[in-house]
C-alpha cells in the first residue's frame, strides 16, 4: 500500500509538468487551431536563460520572474512575426512554421550554451519529502508551484474582463470581433501566456532531467499525450489529463512486468492512439458540429 501511495505522489509529481506543458499547448491551439510543435524548445530556450542569468549571480527566484516576462515577451514577438503573416495560410504551411521554429530554436539554443547537459538549481532540494523515497522536496515544491499557476490562471480566465474577451476570442472569434473585442490582441495574449506556462514547466523539469538542448523532447510527447486525454478544446481537462498521464505512466512502470523507464514514451504515444480512436475529443473536450 505504501508503494501505490508513494507511486500515486511521483506520479502527481511529474503529472504537473505534463499538465503545464498541455495547458501551454491547448492554449495555442484555441487562439490559432494549430498544436505548437516547438512548445518544448521554446520553454527549453527560457531555461536556459534562467540557468544563464543563475550563473550571472541573480537569485533563483529573481531569475524566475524574469524569465517569464521574457518568455512572455518572447511568445508575443514569435506570434507577430511568424504566425500572424500565416493566418491564413494552408494548414501545412502552418506546419512547416512550426517545426522550421523547432529546429531554428534547438540550434541557436546549441550554438549559444552548446550541447552539453548542465545541472539546473532547485529552490527546494533534493531531500526525501515527509520521509517518502520516491518524492522529493523538489517535487513537492513543483506541484506546489504549478497548482499556484493554474490557479491564478483559472481565476484570470474566469473572473477578469481581459480573461473572459480571451475566451470568447478563442471559442467565437467572429462574434467576438462584433462586440468589439481585438482578436489579434488576444492571439498575441494567449501566445505569451503559453510561452510563460512552459517556461515554468521547463525550469521545474530541469533540475530532474537536467539542462541540455533537446531536454524537453519526451515532455512535450507527454504534453501531447495529457493535452489529447483530456481535450484540445478545454484547458481545465488538459490539466486534468496531465496529472492522469503522470500517474499512469508511473503506475504501468511499477506494476506491469516487463515495461520498467524504458517502454514509458510508447505508453504516452499509445495512449494517443487509444483516445482517438474510442473519443477523438477527449474527456472533457467537447465534439464540434458544422453545418454543412
């Protein structure tokens, strides 16, 4: 019993990664309905920045904050100059933005702080957590982080004016655009909140994985995984999904013979396919109609 708890605790643990990067990712995808392929390399490149301005000698936490208004700030800029221009463009050529931003990211990443794995600082530790084996203090501490995240994320979403005119921009953007609320602005909005909500997946991730170019490869699948589960159309389910990939991934790992870290990628990838051939749209998503 105390191995499923101690299981089920490492699993809520990672799951909050997951959960962050598939907010990141739904976020995205309701301004633009497109899934950002670079969203791993873009939280990536704001680790690195804060691990640079670490190394500077800034405090972690001052490092923390700025790093997300750069992450912000950074979103915005890639949404302007990249995306915007491809509004209306094919859905492959969409495509092709995406992974052009993905390889142009990993590399500039290389080229600045080469690719050797760095350590990453934690805030919090790395000691046993209330005498548990298998979650640190670190990990308390991330899940604590990231709730505080979602949480003022959810309060934002649903109870500001700004919050809500994004909401309606993503869910109706031609009747949003008639009650006079700026679509574009919005896009641009939701695209360097995305970008903040990965950088803090990626800082939290890093002292666990530690800190290279290609760190966020399998956290992006599993992002993609939690984001699929719980539906590309709502935020709160993708979160809800992140934690239940988390805690799966952990559980196969531990009690199916045979699969151990090494067959816990293909898990997530399986557990794509699975969720859109039995509900394409998620647990919590919702099916789109058109008249036709």
């Amino acid at each position: 019993m105390e191995l499923l708890s101690n299981q089920i605790l490492a699993g809520i643990a990672t799951g909050a990664i997951y959960a962050c990067m598939a907010l990141a990712l739904v976020m995205i995808y309701q301004a633009i309905g497109q899934l950002n392929f670079a969203q791993g390399e873009m939280a990536m490149f704001s680790t690195f920045m804060a691990w640079q301005m670490i190394h500077w000698g800034a405090p972690y936490w001052a490092a923390f904050v700025l790093t997300l208004m750069l992450s912000f700030a950074g979103g915005v800029v890639i949404e302007r100059l990249l995306f915007r221009p491809l509004a209306k463009a094919p859905i492959l050529t969409n495509l092709a933005g995406f992974l052009a931003l993905f390889a142009i990211i990993n590399s500039v990443a290389g080229l600045i702080w080469d690719f050797t794995i760095k350590p990453f600082p934690s805030p919090f530790g790395s000691s046993p957590f209330l005498g548990s084996r298998l979650v640190s203090t670190h990990q308390a501490g991330m899940i604590g982080v990231i709730l505080l995240v979602l949480a003022v994320l959810f309060v934002f979403l649903r109870f500001t004016r700004m919050g809500l005119a994004m909401r309606a921009a993503a869910a109706q953007p031609e009747s949003a655009r008639l009650v006079g609320i700026d679509t574009n602005r919005m896009i641009a909005l939701g695209w360097g909140m995305a970008a903040a909500v990965g950088a803090v997946a990626g800082m939290l991730i890093a002292p666990v994985v530690f800190l290279d170019p290609n760190m966020m490869g399998g956290v992006l699948i599993y992002g993609f995984a939690a984001a699929v589960l719980g539906g590309l159309s709502s935020p709160p389910g993708a979160v809800v999904g992140g934690f239940l990939v988390g805690i799966i991934e952990n559980l196969v790992g531990t009690y199916v013979s045979g699969v151990g870290n090494e067959l816990k990628l293909p898990i997530a990838l399986a557990l794509i396919v699975i969720v859109l051939v039995v509900k394409p749209s998620g647990l919590f998503g919702r099916q789109e109609i058109k008249r036709v």
